[in-house]
C-alpha cells in the first residue's frame, strides 16, 4: 500500500513481553473453509483481502492519496 513496513521483534522477545500465548495467537496461520457460508447465499464483496483491505481503508478515510487503487 506504499506505506514503510512496520518494526518487528522477535517471537521470543515478545513472549516475554506479552505472553507466549499472546505470541501464538498472533502468528497462527489459520485455514478456514467457506464452503457453508457461500451455501447460505452469501458472497463476499471483494475476492480476497488484497483487495478488499486497501478499498476498505480508502472508504474509511484511511488510505494514503499517493495510492492508486484498482
């Protein structure tokens, strides 16, 4: 989103500082299936959250200008 990438620390650091719990929860990559929601008739408004994210954060007022979204 053109915007400077964020500092990071590492994972074991953090857990010291707020938890290991915490730590896991944050770093947990979860799949999740679909499938019975699209049943119910259900779409999502854009494909995938990279798209969805920057046009979310646009309407919100959030977006830098300087970005150009499709």
């Amino acid at each position: 989103m053109g915007v400077k990438k964020p500092p990071t620390i590492p994972a074991w650091l953090a857990a010291l500082l707020v938890g290991s719990i915490s730590v896991a929860t944050i770093l947990l990559d979860a799949r999740v299936d679909n499938s019975s929601l699209l049943e119910t008739g259900f779409h999502f408004l854009y494909p995938s959250s990279r798209e969805g994210v920057p046009a979310t954060l646009t309407e919100l007022g959030y977006a830098p200008a300087h970005v150009k979204l499709a």
